[in-house]
C-alpha cells in the first residue's frame, strides 16, 4: 500500500507541475482545463484511498 501512496504523490506532483507549466506558458483553455481535471482526479483518487 506504501507503494501505492508513494506513486500516486508522485503523480499528483507531475500533474501539478504540468499544470503551472501549461499556465506559465499561457496555453489555450483547453489544455489548462485538462490538466486541471487530471490533477483533480489524481487528488480525488488520493482522498478517496484514504491516504
């Protein structure tokens, strides 16, 4: 289960980062909002395992 945790906080940080990456670059909507609904996924993923 540690296993688990451990990759899933590193996803989580990975989709962060390509979130302020696509914000920096100022990216169309689009592509901000996907990243913003996948690194919203992972946290709800993480919430929802109890972690």
């Amino acid at each position: 289960m540690k296993i688990a945790k451990e990759e899933l906080v590193r996803d989580i940080e990975q989709a962060r980062e390509r979130l302020d990456s696509s914000i920096e670059r100022k990216e169309d909507y689009e592509a901000i909002y996907q990243n913003s609904l996948d690194l919203d996924r992972l946290i709800e993923q993480y919430i929802a395992s109890g972690f």
